[in-house]
C-alpha cells in the first residue's frame, strides 16, 4: 500500500512538473507561420461521437489555450500522454503549477468526460497521423 501511494505521489509530482512556466515559448508561439508542414497529416476523415463532439467545443473554450491542439503550450502536450482518468480528473480538480483548478460548478463531471473523451481521440489521431509520416 505504501508503495502505491508513493507511485501515485510520484507520478502526481511529474504532471504538476509538466505544468510549469512556458511564457516565453508562448510568445514564440504566437509569431508561428502556418505553412504545410503544420497542416493535419491525416488522410482519415474524421467522425466524431456526441461526447467527442461536446468535448471538443468545451476543449476550446477552456482547454486550447494552454494545450492548443493538444500540444505543449504554455501546459505540456496531452496528445502523448495515456493517463487513467482518474488522474486527469485529480489534475483538473486540483490544478498545479501554470494549471488552474476547475470546480464542479465551473466544468461538470460530465463535461469533463467529454473532454476527457475528445483528448483520448485527439490522441489517437496524432498516432496515426505520426505513423504515417
């Protein structure tokens, strides 16, 4: 037991880590020139299930800014992370570092399922994207 909750104290400590301090990288960011190498990869055209759907709206409301796409940003990239849900729930919940805390009253554990959902498809697009490459 103890050393399951020293695992998860670990790994807690790494994802609060992933969350620090990228302003810098964002202004870099933000001067970014689209050209076809930042284009989607992807030859699979996209469907969406409800959830993915909802997720992907309340996403960009909240989540893109700091993960745009996904990607690092002034968050760490979620596109090469498999966590449990139960972390990604403690992590919002919670916040850490750069990462605010969301309340119940501000994303509902449904919404939050949904997000969760699009972010699991988001990453298995980037996936198959990068192995086609």
């Amino acid at each position: 037991m103890k050393t399951i909750l020293i695992g998860i104290g670990c790994l807690a400590y790494i994802i609060i880590a992933g969350c620090g301090n990228n302003r810098q990288e964002e202004r870099q960011k933000q001067s970014v020139i689209h050209t076809s190498e930042t284009e989607p990869k992807t030859k699979i055209p996209v469907t969406l299930t409800i959830n993915e759907f909802e997720g992907m709206k309340l996403f960009m409301r909240t989540c893109n800014k700091c993960h745009p796409g996904g990607e690092k940003g002034i968050g760490p990239s979620l596109n090469d992370k498999a966590l449990p849900n139960f972390l990604v729930h403690w992590q919002v919940r919670l916040g850490g570092g750069d990462m605010p805390k969301f309340t119940d009253e501000q994303i509902s554990k449904k919404q939050l399922e949904q997000i969760i959902a699009f972010v699991r498809m988001m990453r298995v697009m980037t996936q198959a994207s990068n192995s086609n490459s």
